[in-house]
C-alpha cells in the first residue's frame, strides 16, 4: 500500500504543475502504459498471497480510478484554457478600415442575354440550352441545308475531324432540331449561346452570340412573327417607334424567309438607334421550312410555326453605344469598367428575371 500511496502522491504532485496535452498524456503512459506504474502493480498481484491480493487489488483500483478522474479533469481544464486563449487571439476588430474590394462587371453580353430571355418570357417563351460542339446533322442536314448546299459554304464553319462530322455550330438553329425531337409540340422556345464562324472585322468574330426562337402550334402565322419581333425590338430598346424593315430573304430552314435590319445613326462615333438612314441587319427569319418539321416527325397537317435568329452582340452594340465587335471578347479590364454593367445596378427595365 505504502507503494501506491507513494504513486499516487507523486502524480497529484505532477498534476498540480502547469501542464499541456502532451505532458498530460506522459504522465498517462508513465501510469497505464505497457510498463507503466499501476500496470505494472496489477501485473505483480499474481506473486501476493492471497488475504493481502484482496485488499491491495481494491487500493490499487481505487487509487487508479481517482487519478484517472483528476487527469480527466486536467485534460478538461487545458482544453478550456486553449479553447479561450483562442477567442482571446482570434478576435475579430469590427473598428479596422476595410480592405480594398476590386468589384467585377457584367459583361454587355451576358446583360442583353439577360435582358432579351426575360422579355421574350413575359410573352411565353421558355429558355433552352444545346451544346457548342455539334454534328453535323444538327447544324444542318436535319435543318434542310443537306451535303453540296451553297448554305454550307456561307457559314465558314469550324470542323473538329477530317469526316466532317463534328463541328463548332455555326448558328443556334440545331437547338430549335433537338427541341422538336425531344417533346411533342406546341413549341414556344428561345435558345440562347454561342455560335461558331471563321470570319473576323469590325462587325464579326469567330465567337458571336445567337439568339434562336421558335413558336410552333396550330395556326401560328407569319402576322405572329412579326408582332413578336416588333414586340421585343421595342421592349428592348425601350421605345414606342423604332425603323425596322423586313426584306425578302433566303435561309434553307423557313420558307417564306425574311432579314430584319434596324434604322440608326453615327454621332460622333457612337451608334445612335431609330434615327438616320443607316441600316444594321440584326436577325433572320421565317416560316419553318415543311422538310424541317418532316425531319423531327412532326404532323404537317395540324402544326406550323415560325422561327428566328437574332444576333446577341450586334443588339449589345446598338443599344449601348460599342462599334466594335472584336472589343467584346478582348478580355480588356479598361473596357469592361466602361461598358460593363454594376451586379448591384438594377437596370431601367429589368423585370425579374435570373439575378
Ligand atoms: N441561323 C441563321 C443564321 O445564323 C439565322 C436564322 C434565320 C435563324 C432564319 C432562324 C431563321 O431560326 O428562321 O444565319
């Protein structure tokens, strides 16, 4: 006994010393490890006769239960200690000035893209999606634009293999293909994105922006197109009168087809819309061509439609005020300060939509 009460004095004299973890956890093994004190007096019990066996058993317990419980408390203690030393260094001064917060732009872009899907949504349109990288199918053939079609070479396309498989799409079209083939009409769908040519000056880049539509149910007229494009170049310009003209046209896909061009002017350098006897072709379009909705199974004795595709940058460029194309997509920090748009900033005619 005396052996263990001298343990025992030992360690609550080590106990009471200012201690860490890992002195707590020394001490741990130097009592119930492998070779530790009290492991060890359990280990020699074996060699006591019995009467003694029973009362040293017991002391021994209880002794060690006792300092089990006041290293516990130790550990306890430390952890508490740490845990405010913490608070204590780690505490937040809400009086230092504010570091410098470098605040990023809205693209014009991404804003007019913003802009025209909750325009044409207030008129039913919804929003779908396909990828940039298309076959040619898509992009054409199921678009009545089949191999050998002088169409083809218009488009400068981007091919991605010697088949001519694979390509960069070259418009937004093959969207309204896979819309049609994946539901069952009535169809009522913008689709914006980028599109693909190799073409490059002052009004064109190899990357450009497209925005498809297509509105197919039972009597959908060439009357609804037009009062749907009408509706949207005013909405977006925020004007009652705008100069819009129709011209004859030709796309494989629609039939009658037909460009849109927008009246503006030039003052001092900037592009001024409605005025002026300038003209900027801005969007195609036309009755969907009866081979198109026969290559997506869809009945032509009970449904026809229209469609359009208008250009993204080309509605960025006249509404606010940018004549050139290529700046757009420069990545220049300078330019987007100036024609970029403030993420806080609700735009004049924001009406609800994504942000
Ligand atoms: N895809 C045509 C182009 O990129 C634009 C276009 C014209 C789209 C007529 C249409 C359409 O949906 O009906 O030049």
């Amino acid at each position: 006994m005396s052996d263990i009460k001298k343990i025992k004095d030992e360690i609550l004299n080590k106990l009471n010393a200012d201690l860490n973890i890992e002195s707590i956890n020394q001490i741990k093994s130097e009592l119930f490890g492998k070779k530790g004190k009290i492991s060890n007096s359990f280990k020699n019990l074996g060699s006591l006769p019995t009467e003694e066996r029973k009362k040293f058993a017991s002391d021994l317990n209880f002794v060690k239960d006792e300092l089990q419980e006041k290293i516990n408390k130790k550990i306890q203690e430390i952890e508490i200690k740490e845990i405010n030393s913490k608070l204590q260094n780690e505490k937040v001064d809400v009086t230092l000035p504010e570091r410098n917060i470098v605040q990023g732009k809205i693209h014009p872009v991404s804003q007019v893209i913003d802009e025209l899907s909750s325009i044409f949504s207030e008129i039913g349109f919804s929003v779908e999606e396909g990828p940039d990288v298309e076959n040619e199918h898509y992009n054409f053939t199921a678009l009545n634009t089949p191999d050998n079609h002088p169409a083809r070479d218009m488009h400068d396309t981007f091919y991605l293999d010697d088949k001519k498989e694979l390509l960069l799409r070259t418009h937004t079209s093959p969207v309204q293909v896979r819309t049609m083939l994946k539901g069952k009409p009535p169809f009522k769908i913008i689709a914006p994105g980028r599109t693909y040519r190799s073409d490059s000056d002052q009004t064109h880049a190899p990357m450009f922006h497209q925005v498809e539509g297509l509105h197919i149910d039972k009597n959908v007229n060439m009357g609804h197109l037009k009062g749907c494009l009408t509706y949207f170049i005013k909405s977006f310009f925020e004007v009652d009168k705008i100069k819009m003209r129709f011209r004859p046209s030709h796309f494989p896909f629609t039939e009658p087809s037909a460009e849109v061009d927008i009246g503006y002017e030039l003052k001092d350098g900037k592009i001024v819309i409605g005025e002026g006897d300038r003209w900027l072709e801005i969007l195609g379009c036309g009755m969907v061509h009866p081979n198109v909705l026969k290559n997506v199974k869809i009945n032509l004795d009970n449904y026809q439609g229209y469609a359009f595709g208008i250009g993204i940058d080309r509605l960025a460029m006249l509404k606010y005020g940018i004549n050139d194309l290529r700046a757009f997509f420069e990545t220049d920090y300078r330019w987007l300060n100036h024609f970029g748009f403030d993420p806080l900033d609700v735009p004049s005619n924001y009406r609800g939509l994504s942000r």
